[in-house]
C-alpha cells in the first residue's frame, strides 16, 4: 500500500460527500465531522473503513475513483 492517511481520509470524505449527496439523513455529519472522526483512526483502520478487498473493488480502484 502506498497511500498517506491523509490521501485515505481525502478519498473517504470524498465517498462520504458522493453518498450523502444522493441520499440524504437528517443526522449525517458533515464532511468536516466526518473528516474530524477518521483523523483520530490509524492507516489500518483507515483501509478497513474503504471496505475493499480483492474481489469486489481493490483499494486501488477505490483510491481511483475516489481519492
């Protein structure tokens, strides 16, 4: 993996940005908040938040489209 915690919570906060987009809750945090929460997590914990794997959409193609 070469990607930077920083470059992880980009791509995160960016999905978030898309999803909350699409389909709005009245109780979503904002992208600042959301952003605020994944600082606090490790790289590791970072990757399991993607939820990617080898089979569906690999932490590559995540960071492609999103990062």
């Amino acid at each position: 993996m070469n990607y930077t915690k920083e470059q992880l919570i980009d791509a995160i906060v960016n999905e978030w940005e898309y999803l909350c987009h699409d389909c709005p809750e009245p109780d979503d945090a904002t992208p600042e908040e959301r952003r605020a929460e994944l600082e606090t997590m490790t790289i590791e914990q970072l990757v399991d938040e993607t939820d990617t794997d080898e089979e569906y959409m690999t932490l590559d193609q995540y960071m492609e489209i999103h990062g």
